[in-house]
C-alpha cells in the first residue's frame, strides 16, 4: 500500500510538472507575439521597429515561401472551372499557293477575331518558294475558331493546341504581392514616428527600398501571367507548295539541262582554247624580240 507521504510526494510532483509546463507556454507565447507587439504597440517607433525586422530577417524564409506555397495550393483547388487561371498556345502547319496572299488573310481573319499578329519571319527556300511562320495572339474564347478558319488556307500538315493551369502560380503571386503592400504601408508608418536616432531611420528605409523593389517584380510578373492569361498565343507555319513534277517534264528537263551543259562545256573549251592561242602570240613575239636582240648584239661586236 502507498503511504500518506507517498501520496503527497506524487501530487506536488505532478503540481511542479503542471506550473513548469504553464511557464513554458507563457514564455512561447510572448516570443511569438513580441515582434507583432513592437510593430502595431502603442510605443512603436524606428528603433523598436529596426529591431523587429532584423529579427523577422534572421528567420527561415524558406519556411514562409512553402507557407505561402501550401496556402495558394489549397486556394487552388476551391477555385471552380470557369475561374481558373489558363494559359492557351498551339501551333498550326500550312501548304498554301499563294504566300502573300495568305498572308493577307491571315491580317483580314485577326481583325475579325479581335486579334493582333505578334511577330513574323519569312524567307526563300531552295526551290524559291517562299516559307515563314507567323505568331499571332487571339482571345482565348475565339481559339478554336480561329485555327478552324485557317484550314480555308491550304492544306494543314499538322495541328497542336496545349493548355497550362497557372492558377495555383498566379494565387501565390498574389499573396506574395499583396503581404509586400502590406509590410510597405507599415514601414512609411513608421518613418513617419519623429526620432534622432539616424541609423534606425536608415535602416527602415533600407528595408522599405527592398521591399519596394520586390514589389516592383511581383506587379511585373503578375502582368506578364495576365497578358499570356489573356490572349492566347497560336504559331503559324506557311509553305507554297511545291511544283508537281510529271513524267514527261522530267525528261525534257533532263534535256534542257543536257543541252545547257553542252553549251557550259563548249563554251569553256572554246574559252580555254582562246586563251591559249592568247599565250603563245604572247611568247612569239617575245621570243622574236628576243632573237632580233641577240642578233644585234652579235652584229655590234663584229664590228
């Protein structure tokens, strides 16, 4: 049996524990709010606050990245259908007759479809026939009849459309960008608390620079995913067609280009024959010279 002292040594124990365990969550409790206490507290000033944010720089940023990253996961996954934030490309490949002309049509179908060309390239194949490919940028709800409408060009080769969800990316760009408002609003606060003490100041300017600067790259690739979110983009590539060449045309082709070599040939003969009936003049009459020369000097010393 347990003794009365017994007794009494458990339950002080358990009390010690009970106290012990109530210290260490008040401690933790105050150690997680101090750096919200020093920022929104009836004593905010620079000091405090550049205080406050070197400690928030000394913690894991990694941390927070995947905190935000989770959150906009599961913001994602709530969003219905319609709302989700879609990237539409594709890309087509066209034999037409007429390059120019298709061309025109394309300009002509873009206007029709509220759309715009991108950029274009073109250039002269082997065979002068003319090749290029075009990028346009369409609503993303006039997609698929725009690319429907190109099939009246010519003949398609190939076709391919692709979709990328950038739902999740574009929430979390939100996020980010929205919490960076939030720490700027709070840092001109703060600057605007009269202190003497320079370096504090310093300080949270430096911060609010940073800050300001990542904004500014958020704002910008927010507008980036709106533009591709939307206005779909779509390649086209053009071709003439190749000339169709016949039996028959081949063989008074390989003709024509026979009686061409004849000719290159005879005329490069005759161009070699020329010009070595060119050079032995030449040498005949310097050699000519050459014997009258050696005549007279032969003559000159008789004398």
């Amino acid at each position: 049996m347990i003794s009365k002292r017994e007794k009494l040594l458990v339950a002080a124990g358990a009390g010690a524990a009970v106290i012990l365990f109530a210290i260490i969550m008040l401690v933790g409790n105050y150690t997680e709010c101090g750096l919200l206490r020093t920022l929104s507290g009836p004593d905010s000033s620079p000091r405090y606050a550049a205080a406050a944010l070197k400690e928030a720089g000394g913690s894991p940023r990694a941390s927070r990245a995947m905190a935000m990253a989770e959150s906009a996961a599961d913001s994602a996954e709530n969003i219905s259908q319609d709302e989700r934030k879609l990237v539409k490309t594709g890309n087509i490949s066209i034999e037409v007759k007429d390059y120019d002309s298709s061309v025109k049509a394309i300009d002509a179908m873009l206007k029709e479809f509220d759309g715009f060309i991108l950029r274009s390239s073109k250039y002269v194949s082997d065979d002068n026939k003319a090749v290029g490919d075009i990028s346009v940028k369409v609503k993303p709800e006039n997609f698929d009849s725009f690319v429907s409408r190109l099939d009246s060009l010519g003949r398609v080769k190939s076709k391919n459309s692709y979709i990328n969800d950038v739902t999740e990316q574009y929430i979390d760009l939100e996020s980010r960008l929205n919490s960076s408002l939030r720490v700027e609003k709070r840092l001109r606060e703060i600057l605007t608390i009269k202190t003497k003490n320079v370096k504090d100041i310093l300080e949270v300017e430096k911060e609010l620079t940073r800050v300001g600067e990542n904004i500014e790259r958020l704002k910008g690739r927010k507008k980036y995913l709106d533009n591709r979110i939307g206005m779909a983009e779509l390649t086209i590539h053009i071709a003439e067609e190749k000339n169709i060449v016949t039996g028959s045309y081949k063989f008074f082709e390989r003709i024509r280009q026979a009686f061409r070599g004849a000719v290159n040939a005879f005329i490069g003969i005759t161009s070699g024959l020329i010009i070595a009936i060119g050079a032995a003049l030449a040498l005949s009459v310097y050699g000519i010279l050459f014997f009258l020369l050696l005549a007279g000097i032969k003559k000159f010393r008789k004398k």
